[in-house]
C-alpha cells in the first residue's frame, strides 16, 4: 500500500507557473504508474499527465500538452507536476495517484489507479 501527499498548489496569475509534488511513502515507488489528475466544481475529475514506473512514457491531455511537465525522482519516491503557462480555466483541485505496474505503461482513467492523494487547489487568476 502506498500513501501520497501532494503539495505546490497556490494562488497564481495567468501566465505563471506552479511545480506540484506528490510524495509517496513505501519502498517500492518504482513499482508505481503515476497520474495527476484534476477536478473543477461542477466538472468530472480528469486526468492532466500521467508517467509509467520508469518514466519512459509519458500522457498529457491535449489541453495542457506543450505546458505542463510530468516527471519522476524515483529515489526520492517523488513525482512532479511543472505547470507552466498557466490559465484560469487551470483552476482545479489536484489530485496524484498512484497504482502498481507490471510494464512500461501508462494509464489515464481514473478508475485505473487504486491509491490517491488529499489533493491540493489551484487557482489561476485572470
């Protein structure tokens, strides 16, 4: 079982950027797909980035592909969210999860991951 604890989220202008963190416990990070996903009131929760065990293969959404990075220090069981360029239509709560792999894949459905963590807000201001 893995526990996540994300952090970064803030209050920023259009056209700034936020870096997230989710801190993963347990020795086996490695063994973990990850995701970031979001949801906006009133909105189903979506997945933004998502980065298999190793990091060789990354998912973004097409609305935030070209601004948003995701990345992984598997000896700090950490992954990142970079989010540049941001726009209000960016303001979310944030969520990271996490589910064991078996291969290099990724996964960007949120009923694929069986661990989350408490989220962190968002707000891009105009």
């Amino acid at each position: 079982q893995v526990q996540l604890v994300e952090s970064g989220g803030g209050l920023v202008q259009a056209g700034g950027s936020l870096r997230l963190s989710c801190a993963a416990s347990g020795r086996t990070f490695s063994s973990y797909a990850m995701g970031w996903f979001r949801q906006a009131p009133g909105k189903e929760r979506e997945c933004v980035a998502a980065i298999s065990r190793g990091g060789a293969s990354t998912y973004y959404a097409a609305s935030v592909k070209g601004r948003f990075t995701i990345s992984r220090d598997n000896a700090k069981n950490t992954v990142y969210l970079q989010m540049n360029s941001l726009k209000p239509e960016d303001t979310a709560v944030y969520y990271c999860a996490a589910r064991e792999a078996y291969s290099g894949s990724y996964y960007s459905r949120s009923y694929e991951y069986a661990y989350w963590g408490q989220g962190t807000q968002v707000t891009v201001s105009s």
